[in-house]
C-alpha cells in the first residue's frame, strides 16, 4: 500500500522559509516521478516542482529560483525548500508520485502572512 505523508506547513511570514517533507512508503521514491503541487481557495490545483527518476528537476516559473525540490534516498522522502515566500504562495501544498498511476499525500496548509 502506497502513503504519501506531508509535512512542514505552517505560517511563516513574508519573505520567509519553510521546508515540506513528503515521506514516502510501499513505493520508492527515487525510481518515479515525484511532483509538488498547490491549490489555494477558489484557485486550480497548481504543478510547483518535480523531480524525476534521473533527478531532472523542473519548476513553475512563479517559484524558480525560490523553491528547491530534492529527495533523500535513505529516508526515502521528497523534500520542498520554499525560500522568500510570499503571500500567493500560500495554498495547500500536496505531493504525488508515481506515472501511469498517481498517488497522492493528504496535503499541508502553508499560510504567508503580509
């Protein structure tokens, strides 16, 4: 059985940080794509970053140079280093693996305070 568990929101103020953790298990996250994905009220489900099995990683152009996707082997997890956010960063941030079937975390509520 495959679980995708999120971590690491919270509110943070503007032009902070924040790191969120996606542990993976019953699929390995180093062989599949592993994708970050927000969606804030009212907005469409939004790709913000993922990272393939060869670790080819590709970003949205709203968090270039701002958010950072990588993924520890050993602890078999994904990670998302968010650095200046701001307000329209702040959504529920999800994580999804997988290609032919995707799976899916329960999702983590980052909240950016002006």
């Amino acid at each position: 059985q495959v679980q995708l568990v999120e971590s690491g929101g919270g509110l943070v103020q503007a032009g902070g940080s924040l790191r969120l953790s996606c542990a993976a298990s019953g699929i390995s996250a180093s062989d599949t794509v592993m994708r970050w994905y927000r969606q804030a009220p009212g907005m469409q489900r939004e790709l913000v970053a993922f990272v393939t099995s060869a670790g080819v990683t590709t970003y949205a152009d709203s968090v270039k140079g701002r958010f950072t996707i990588s993924r520890d082997h050993a602890k078999n997890t994904v990670y998302l280093q968010m650095n200046n956010l701001k307000p329209e960063d702040a959504a529920v941030y999800s994580c999804a693996a997988g290609t032919s079937r995707i799976y899916w975390g329960q999702g983590t509520q980052v909240t950016v305070s002006s």
